[in-house]
C-alpha cells in the first residue's frame, strides 16, 4: 500500500512541470479537481457515500482548504522556478511537521520520543542545507522553496484532521465534495482564460491535466485515505520515501533537472531524518466499512 500511494503521488510533481508549458497555476489546480469531482461524485453519488460527507461538510471544506486549495497553488506557482524533484523532494518535509504538531498541539507523547526528535532535527537540516547551498550557489530561489514547504506544512495538518474528524465518512464523498469545493475556488480565476490556453496548449500539456485530475488526484486520494485508515496519518505521510524518489527519476530521467550540488548534499540527510522519524504513531481504530 505505501509504495502505491507514494507511487501516485510522486507523479503530480512532473505533470505539473509539463501542464505548466501551456496552462496557468488556476487553469491547473482548476482542472484537475473539476476533473476529479467529475468522476468522484456520480461514484460517492452511487455508492451512498454522497449523504454522509455533506453532513460532515464543515470539516469537509476545512481539509480541502489546507490540502488543496492552498498547497496545490503554492507547489504549482513554486514550479515555474524550481524543478520537479526538489518540489518533490521539499514535500519529504510532510513527517517533521506532523510529529512536530502532534507534539505540540495535539500533546500526543510519542510523537516526543527521542528518535522521532532526532529524525526531525536531521531532516530540517538536510533542506537547510539544500536550500542554503543552492542558494549561494545561485541554482534556486529561497521564496519558491518556502512556497513549497508551506505546501507541505498544509499536507501534515490535513491528514490528521481526516483522521480525527472524518474517519466515519467514506472517502470518495469527502474527496469528491473537497475537489468541487476547490474547482469552485478556483473558477472565477480558470474559466476567463483556460479556452485560450487549451486553444494554444500541446497535447503532452492536455495529457498532463488529465492525468493529474483522474490519476494523481481522484485514485491517489482514494488510495491515501485507505492508508490514513489502516496505518493512521503520520506513518501514512510517510510515503514521501517513495514520493521523493519517483518525483527525482522523473525529473532527471524525463526532464533533464540537474543533481545539484545542495541535493547531493541535502538528500541523505532527508532521507536519514525520514527513516528516523518513521514509526511514532499508533494506529487509530477505524470503523469497518468505511472507504
């Protein structure tokens, strides 16, 4: 399970880099959850799992604003200047922030133990130094990287209110209302200037889009859920290990981003940060049915 979900989610990162050849951030973050509602509701619809996420909609619309609306336009925008895999990669950061709010807001004492503590620390050094030695070295930007670890500060903050608060209402309802709450956002800024841009775009952009609304949105949500539940949702956001490193071979391989001298650096010490934080959750009780 975890290599699937960090299998799908290691793949938004390059779509995105080849949507934004012909699309704007709104057309993109609006697109792929248009797309996502679109198939996502008639199935919740279908299913019975509809009725209940409406019910829940409060918190509903609090996880589709932290997850999506803000994340999904700060790693769009944040790609214009920074390659796929360091995006990717900055995402990795998801684990030190979830222990860390666990810690401290939350008081849940296992996220204390020394081990997670230490993971944290090593991990935050890791992107210090990634971000301080491109940075001197002119290969990156400071403000889009910050772009990207607020992205991922909403995703360590989403998951636990999935878990905590919509752990009784069947996924593809929640998933489903989240994308048409966000396409809803997201249209006023979409719908005036997508016609030109799909009139101009290329078809490896268009493939892109679609691709990031039915695949690397719809199914992967499905599949992340299914892993919040089972594993809870810090070990779930561990699938960053896999996340990390199909967003870097794509990027390498497919788009010929460079080994920078800060990534050489930088990734070891994530990767150390991620292995040592891994493990500090206990699994939440989750009632049977619910998918």
């Amino acid at each position: 399970m975890f290599s699937m979900a960090g299998l799908f989610w290691g793949l938004p990162y390059f779509f995105i880099a080849l949507a934004l050849e012909s699309f704007s951030t709104p057309s993109i973050v609006f697109a792929r959850t248009f797309l996502g509602a679109l198939v996502l509701i008639p199935y919740a619809a279908i299913t019975g799992s509809l009725k209940p996420a409406l019910k829940a909609w409060p918190y509903v619309v609090l996880f589709a604003a932290i997850e999506m609306v803000g994340p999904w336009y700060l790693i769009t925008e944040a790609e214009k200047h920074i390659s796929s895999g360091l995006a990717g990669l900055l995402i990795a950061t998801v684990p030190f922030f979830a222990v860390a709010i666990l810690a401290i807001f939350l008081k849940d004492r296992k996220a204390l133990r020394p081990r997670s503590l230490t993971g944290m620390v090593i991990g935050f050094t890791g992107v210090f130094v990634l971000v301080g030695i491109d940075s001197f070295l002119g290969a990156v930007n400071p403000l889009f990287v910050m772009m990207v670890v607020l992205a991922a500060v909403g995703y360590s903050i989403a998951p636990i209110i999935a878990n905590r608060k919509l752990n009784h209402v069947p996924s593809a309802g929640v998933i489903g209302i989240s994308m048409a709450f966000v396409s809803l956002v997201y249209s006023p800024f979409a719908l005036p200037v997508i016609g030109a841009e799909l009139s101009d775009a290329t078809v490896r952009s268009i493939t892109a889009l679609v691709v990031l609304g039915l695949i690397c949105s719809a199914l992967a949500f499905v599949i992340f859920f299914m892993l919040i539940q089972e594993v809870g949702p810090v070990k779930a956001t561990l699938i960053t290990y896999v996340n990390t490193a199909v967003a870097l071979s794509l990027g390498i391989v497919f788009l010929n981003e460079p080994i920078t001298v800060g990534l050489a650096v930088g990734l070891p010490l994530i990767a150390l940060g991620l292995y040592l934080a891994g493990g500090t959750e206990r699994k939440r009780k989750i009632p049977e049915g619910v998918a």
